[in-house]
C-alpha cells in the first residue's frame, strides 16, 4: 500500500470516529496487526449451525448491524431485518447488541474469557 492511499484510509477513519463518536474499547490485536501490516482488510470467519463457514470482511466502524446485513448479503436474503448475532462460548450463548461495534464486541469477549480462564485457574 502506498502511503498516499494509507493517509486516505486513515482519514476516512477518522471519519467515522467523528460520526459515530468514540469506541468503548481499545483497538483488537488484529486491528493493530492489521494496521502494522499496512492491511486496510480484515475478516472474520462466521460459523453457522449446519457446521459450514465463511469469511466476512470487517473494518474498525463495522456495528454489529452493519455485520447481520454483510451475512445477509452474501447468502443472499431478501433481507437481514429481525436477523441478530449470537456468539456460543462453551455451553453458552450470548446475544449481540446491533449498534456496538463489531470489534469490541469481540474484545469484550475475549476479555470475558480471560477473566473467566483465570478465576478457574487455567
């Protein structure tokens, strides 16, 4: 990546910190590596219930309802509307709130599971 087109997608971040205000928490570590790498690309792979999976690209704005109607897309609903994100950790499932962003849910819970890993003593 040139650095002319890098200044352009940090700009562009900006952007979107100026319009949808600040995150709850600090960048994941594959958006620092990302960002390291010089990457504007990110994805993450979705698991579904018939044991199949794809990869979905997402970015540091990405809301949760941005990522349910991304899903939508690619298999082609006619919409996403009533569609929610559920992640299963273990025996459990944890609904997503649409309007946080995508990555700080996934900090939050690897954070959670951390915390959880080390009251249990592993």
């Amino acid at each position: 990546m040139t650095p002319v087109i890098f200044v352009f997608f940090l700009l562009d971040s900006c952007a979107c910190v100026r319009r949808n205000g600040c995150r709850k928490y600090a960048p994941h570590q594959v958006e620092v590596e990302a960002i390291q790498n010089k990457m504007t690309q990110i994805f993450h792979k979705v698991y579904f219930p018939d044991d199949s999976h794809m990869p979905f690209e997402v970015d540091s704005s990405t809301r949760a309802k941005d990522f349910c109607s991304s899903i939508g897309s690619k298999l082609e609903l006619r919409s996403s509307e009533g569609f929610s994100l559920f992640v299963k950790i273990a025996d459990k499932g944890l609904h997503v709130v649409i309007f946080v962003v995508f990555l700080c849910i996934v900090a939050s819970i690897v954070s959670l599971v951390h915390s959880v890993m080390s009251r249990c003593g592993q």
